[in-house]
C-alpha cells in the first residue's frame, strides 16, 4: 500500500493548485472588470463645487495576511493631513449623513496574494459620492450618487513593496481628487467675477435697434459707418438690424462724430 500514497499526494496537489488558480482568475476577473467600469466615472462638474467636508473611508481586505492594522491607521492619518491642506474639514465617521455641502470619498483597496508566488495583486478605486434629489413627477427621492472617480488598474507587487506601492496609488487618487477640487474652486471664481463685471457694465446711450425701433429717434446710422439718416431714408432701411443705432438729437450725432446723409440731408 505504501506505493500509492504519493499518487495520492501528487492528485490532492494537483487539485489544490487548480482550486487556487481558480479562486485566482475569479478574483482577477473580478478587478478588471471592477477597473473598466470605474473608467467611465464623471471627472469634473458642479459636483465638486461648494464642499465643506469630507468624509473619507478607506476599504481594505480584513482577512489578508498583510499589512497589519498599523498601516490601515497609518494610511486614514497621513491622507487626513492631506485633505485639511486643502482647507477642507475630514472625517471618518461611517455613520454621518451627507448634507448638500457634505462629500463622501470612499478609497476601496482590494488585495489577493498569486498563488505559488511570492506576489501580491492589488487595486486600489477611489469614488466621491455626493447627496442627489432625484424627482419622479411630484415624488422627490434623496440618494447618494457616485459623481466622481479614480482607478489604477491591478497591480502585481511583491511582499516587501506592498505596503509602498499602495500607499502611491492612493496618494495619486487622493490627490487627484484634491487639483479637481482646487480646479473647481478657480472655476467659480472666475464665474463669479464675470457675473459682477456684467452687473456692474454700463448701459451705452444709444443702443442696437431692430427696425421696427428706429422710428422712436430723430436719427438712425450704422455702427459701422460715419453717416446718419433720417429714419425715412432708403439707405437707412439698408442697415442690417444688428448694427443700427439711433440719436434724439444732432448734439448727440456729433459726439458720435457721424456726418449727414447727402441723400435724405437730415
């Protein structure tokens, strides 16, 4: 009997090894198709304006054989630092509800070691989700909506640069996050800018006319020419809409150094 025990050995090995590589490319299945579908998150828009906190969570694998609960803690203070830079309150607290000035930013690392390597794959998404009010006729429904996102496509590192390689691709995202934010905020001041330099342009004396308008002056011309009409005037009934303009008086024609027509002699 001692000669079959290790035909046994070899068809469990053989068995455990496919097991593995199963488990293996259902999980690697899982990332890349997880990674494509991150791909087509909104980067930038309204939804990244009017932020006053952040509540960040960071997602890791609580079965994996490393790194220890030291890094995760590591990871949530160093990137907390990171945010407060940007003059932004943070917090970690799962359970708040977002209001309309609150962000959630949701750091989602998946970890598997190879089987039969020395390696480790990871990926590591980052997603904000922001409250949205949804209207359904006259039914109005408050969810939380995934409006911007970050993702590094699956990584194989070893055990000795695992914790250094993850805590780069978070950075990076983290950090992307932050210059789409900053982005924002010039955005909206130089909108708001604009808007006050509109408010505060003033009125020119005489304005574009459309023809029906221009018999309410004593005078019609073209900003484009330096002579004036009667309304009346066949050349003044040539002037495209767009360009016409009109004066209640000469004094106001001469300042704006037009000269009369020699057909209509207004």
């Amino acid at each position: 009997m001692l000669w079959f025990q290790p035909q046994i050995t070899e068809e469990r090995n053989k068995f455990m090894n496919a097991k593995r590589t199963l488990i293996f490319s259902a999980v690697f299945f899982t990332l890349t198709y997880s990674s494509a579908m991150a791909a087509t998150i909104i980067q930038t828009g309204p939804h990244l304006e009017n932020i006053n906190n952040i509540f960040l969570t960071i997602e890791y694998p609580q079965n994996a054989p490393v790194p220890g609960e030291h890094y995760w803690n590591y990871l949530r203070t160093k990137f907390e630092q990171t945010i407060k830079q940007s003059n932004l309150n943070v917090s970690f607290d799962k359970s708040a509800t977002l209001s309309e000035t609150d962000v959630g930013l949701k750091v989602c690392i998946e970890l598997v070691e190879v089987p039969q390597t020395e390696l480790f794959a990871f990926r590591v998404e980052t997603v904000q989700g922001r409250r949205v009010q949804l209207l359904y006729g006259t039914d109005k429904t408050v969810v939380i909506a995934r409006l911007w996102g970050a993702t590094q496509g699956i990584t194989f590192v070893s055990r000795t640069n695992l914790t250094e390689k993850i805590e780069d691709a978070v950075s990076k995202q983290i950090n992307q996050f932050l210059r789409d934010y900053q982005a924002t905020k010039l955005w909206q001041a130089k909108k708001a800018t604009q808007a006050r330099t509109a408010d505060t342009k003033p009125i020119p004396s005489t304005a574009t006319l459309t023809q029906t308008q221009k018999a309410k002056y004593a005078y019609i011309a073209s900003k484009n020419s330096k002579v004036f009409h009667k309304p009346e005037c066949r050349w003044a009934k040539r002037i495209k809409p767009e360009n016409l303009v009109g004066y209640n008086s000469k004094e106001e024609v001469n300042k704006a150094g037009k000269r009369p027509c020699k057909m209509c002699k207004p």
